[in-house]
C-alpha cells in the first residue's frame, strides 16, 4: 500500500482554547504566532468567536506565518431545537469565513477537501459529569435524539449546497455522541453523503473504545481524523471521580503523544495499509492557565509522531 502524504496540524484546545468566555485564553495571534513556530503545516479555527470573523484580517495574519486553516469548528448543543437558529447562524458565519481564506492543499488519499465543519454536541452537564462512563450516562429518547440529527443534517446540508463545505461528526467526551452505540445510531441515522466522520484517536479511548479497531469499523466514513494521547495514571484518578471533562483536562489526563496509552504505531501501520492522506490534528486539552510547557509538549508529540513515521 501507498503511504500518501500526511500534513500534521494543531488546534487552539491545544492552549486551552474551549471555551470563548474564560477569561484566561491567550491571544488568537499568538496561538498563531507559536503554532508556526512549533513548525505544523496548519491550524484549525477554533471554538466559534475565538478568532475574528474578518476574512482579510485572517488571511493576513495566516499568510504571514505560512499557515492554512484546515476546519472550522462548531463546539454547542446540537440536542434542543431551541438552538437550532444559533447553529444555522454559526455554520454560515464559519463556512463563508473558512472558505474565502486560502484554500489548503489537497493530498492523494484525501477522500474531501478542506477545510472541514467539524461539529461536536456539547453543553449537557448530565453528560459532561458521565465523560467515559458508559454505563452511568443518561441517552437521549427517541424525540430527542431525531432533534440532535435533524440539527446535524441541516448543518450539513448547509454547509455542502451553500459553501461546498464537508461536515464531519466528531464523537466527543462529555457530550451526547460519545459512545460505540451512540456512533453506530449516527452512522444509520446521517447517511454519508449528508456527512463523514471526525475520529479522535484521545476521545476514542476515553470513552473505552479502541482506536483502531474504531477506525476500522468506520473506515468508509472517515474524512478527518484528530490525534491526542492519555495520560493513564492521571485517567485511572478521574474515572474514580465525579468530574467534568474539561476539569480532567486541567489536571493532564491528556499527555503529549507517545506519553500516554495509545498504540501509534499500530495506528500508522492501520493508515499506511488504507493509504490515508490528508490531514491529522494534534489536540491536548488544558486548562488555558497551564501554558508554560505547550511548546514543549507539541514539540515531543511532533518528534514523536515523525518517529513513528508521520
């Protein structure tokens, strides 16, 4: 099989940009600033309202640090019809923003384009204090759980008729699409030319899946794939906790990669046999306020990962 070219990317999560109203969140520019110093090939655009919606002010920025924007993100309540509007609002706003900034370079082995809308539930405290816990979370019922689809199809579908724009689920801890059963449910229930799949290699594991085996059931539905690592003494603590999510996060229970639980070179052995090309997004949670060791945490995850033949 054909090892086609992977470019490795990060995302602002990686400085512990998740939510837009912490107080604490660095500087888009200088998340930019240290992501080309930190030599990847491109960025994500981060949790909605973290970097300016202002096409010319992005690109410039972007240009003179030699970066693309490879997804934007919708990070929100993809349950209550209620936020319907909002998440109309934001896929607009996003996919004109993302798809008037230069365009990212199409590798062989890349199944679509990007820049990707990647879209997460999240915003459920029930949920979010159940993160990796299959058997205590709550599931939505049947009228719920056809709201959250109907809210991601007609995202999807604006995205792909309006802007050309492919959407891609991303199973996230803490939120209602996390678990095998709740994916295997999306994956019948959202068809693939409506949108694909964003697997995380990190939310994968904490939610007691194995990744490769993950990847390889979903394969056919794969556009996108992001990469992090878990730290598993610090896991084995939280899972013994009543905790949020982003409060595990903070106390490092993501690791930079290849310090963690997850088998990499079994995954790149899995890629190298699919001859996937395109991109990979390195994301490590943090509380924003933990920003001594970001560089030398994406520099090991990077060093790593070329290592291991990425």
């Amino acid at each position: 099989m054909t090892a086609n070219r992977i470019t490795i990317t990060c995302a602002p999560c990686c400085w512990g940009v998740d939510d837009v109203n912490n107080p604490h969140l660095p500087a888009w520019e200088k998340v930019l600033d240290e992501a080309r110093d930190a030599g990847f090939g491109g960025m994500e655009l981060g949790p909605y309202g973290y970097m300016p919606l202002d096409v010319v002010q992005v690109s410039d920025a972007l240009a003179q640090r030699d970066l693309s924007i490879v997804a934007g993100t919708i990070f929100d309540d993809l349950v209550s019809e209620a936020n319907t509007e909002n998440l109309i609002r934001q896929t607009r706003e996003i996919c004109a923003l993302i798809t008037a900034l230069p365009k990212p370079k199409t590798h062989a082995g890349q199944r679509f384009d990007a820049p990707y809308l990647t879209v997460m539930d999240w915003g459920h405290d029930e949920r979010d204090f159940a993160a990796g816990h299959s058997k205590r979370a709550p599931r939505l019922d049947l009228s719920d759980w056809a709201g959250m689809v109907e809210n991601i199809r007609q995202v999807a579908t604006i995205a792909r008729d309006e802007f050309g724009v492919r959407t891609v689920i991303h199973p996230h801890a803490g939120g209602y699409i996390e678990f095998a059963d709740e994916i295997e449910r999306l994956v019948a229930d959202v068809d693939a030319k409506t949108a694909g799949l964003c697997l995380d290699t990190g939310h994968m594991a904490y939610a007691g899946m194995d990744p490769v085996a993950t990847l390889t059931r979903y394969w056919d539905r794969v556009d996108y794939i992001h990469f992090k690592d878990i730290d598993p003494a610090v896991y084995e603590a939280v899972m013994g906790e009543r905790i949020r999510f982003f409060d595990a996060c903070a106390k490092g229970v993501m690791c930079p990669i290849g310090k963690g639980n997850i088998d990499y070179p079994a995954i790149r052995a899995f890629l190298n046999e699919k001859s996937y090309g395109g991109y990979i997004t390195i994301e490590q949670e943090r509380d924003p306020r933990n920003t001594g060791s970001i560089l030398d945490d994406l520099a090991a995850s990077r060093v790593y990962l070329q290592t291991t033949g990425f």
